[in-house]
C-alpha cells in the first residue's frame, strides 16, 4: 500500500469519526451561580461549571442571568428560559418554557423592575400579586402611587394597593407598564405571575411544559 493511499485511508476514516456535528435541543430551565439546569433533546441535566453532559455540552460559567456553554467547538450565551435548536444561531428571545415543580406548581425566575424575583405562575390572578414585604424588597412605594382598595384573602378583607410595574421579565420576554396588586400583609407568600402579564403573551401547555411566547 503505498503512502498517498495510506493517507486517504486515514483521512477518511478520520472523517467517519469525527463524523457531522450533533443536532441538540436546548431548554435553559434555571440558572445559578456556577451551575445551570437545562433539558436537552426532553432530557433534564444538572451541570456545575467545567461539566460535559453526555450529548456533549460543556457548561462554561452561569450565573443568575446567563450560562455560557461551549457546543459543537462554539461559545453561545444563553439567558434563562431560552431554547436553542440545533442550528444554534442564539436564544429565542419571544420564548420561555416552564416546568412543573416536584408537586406540579409552574414557577419561574424572573425579575420586576430590575430586581430578580421567583414567580409562581396563577392564571387565576387577575393581576401580578405581591405582598406589602415583597413590594418594600423591591422598592415600590406602594401607599404613596399605588390606587387604594380591598381584596379578600384567606385572612379576611385586606387593604390592596393597584400599581403599575415598570418592566416585568422572565426568561428573555420583558413587558412594560404591567398593571400589580399589593395586598398589606403577608399574603400571597409567593409573587403571583398574573393574567396582567400572562394575557399580554400566547401560552401552549403540552404535556408538562408550559411555553410563553411574544405576541409581537
């Protein structure tokens, strides 16, 4: 066998090893300093910095805002809640999927105004819901702009406060001017991601997963 031969044999078999780049798909779920939870072609991964998952994502860095992974020999930037197809052109910034928790509560990561907030999602609210700690946490003076009236809660009538949020994000869909309820007191334990923001999107639940999407 001569060399040139010998050459194209290897050359090709290298190829055959190497072989096209994998297509994967790729859910952020929640990020946190140092370590990521995404789903990848449906299946769930936990993966702390410098892991390899076995469809062959490597978890960069994570923090509480974005992960940056290395996939296919390339470095991309993901924020929470996006998708990323195979083509891996970047994150879908009109789309966030969400996952039921261990007893089947939608909640998310997100922010108001700025600040980062977990949400549990309530499409039975009419409005976002917070309570008066959770409004003070976050710097909204609410008995100074807020529209007093009442609400009834499992502790009885309690005084309520409607404001208007000057950005509310999660995932990469941010909306402006969302209309909130702050209820005195320290009910509802968990921030209610209402229909003043839900309403504002498309969502499809399949399955488990439950997906917002921009409407524009």
């Amino acid at each position: 066998m001569n060399s040139r031969v010998l050459k194209t044999i290897l050359l090709l078999l290298s190829l055959v090893a190497c072989g096209p780049a994998m297509a994967m798909d790729i859910v952020v779920v929640a990020l946190f300093k140092d370590k990521a939870i995404v789903t990848i072609d449906g299946t769930r991964r936990v993966l702390n910095v410098g892991e390899v998952s076995p469809e062959g994502a490597k978890l960069i860095s994570a923090n509480s805002d974005e992960a940056v992974f290395a996939i296919n020999g390339q470095r991309e930037t993901f924020g929470l809640g996006a998708h990323i197809g195979s083509s891996f052109v970047g994150a879908s910034s009109r789309e966030v999927q969400i996952f039921p928790d261990p007893a089947g509560m939608y909640t998310t990561t997100g922010s108001i105004n700025g600040h980062l907030i977990n949400f549990l999602v309530d499409t039975g609210a009419t409005n976002i819901a917070l309570n008066s700690n959770h409004a003070k946490r976050l710097g909204i003076d609410f008995r100074y702009t807020g529209k007093k009236g009442y609400v009834e809660t499992a502790s009885g009538v309690e005084e309520a406060y409607g404001v208007i949020l000057r950005t509310v994000k999660v995932g990469e869909i941010e909306l402006r001017d969302v209309q909130a309820t702050v209820i005195d007191g320290d009910f509802p334990s968990d921030v209610l991601l209402g229909m003043s923001f839900l309403g504002r999107l498309d969502m499809q639940r399949v399955g488990t997963t439950l997906t917002l999407r921009k409407k524009f």
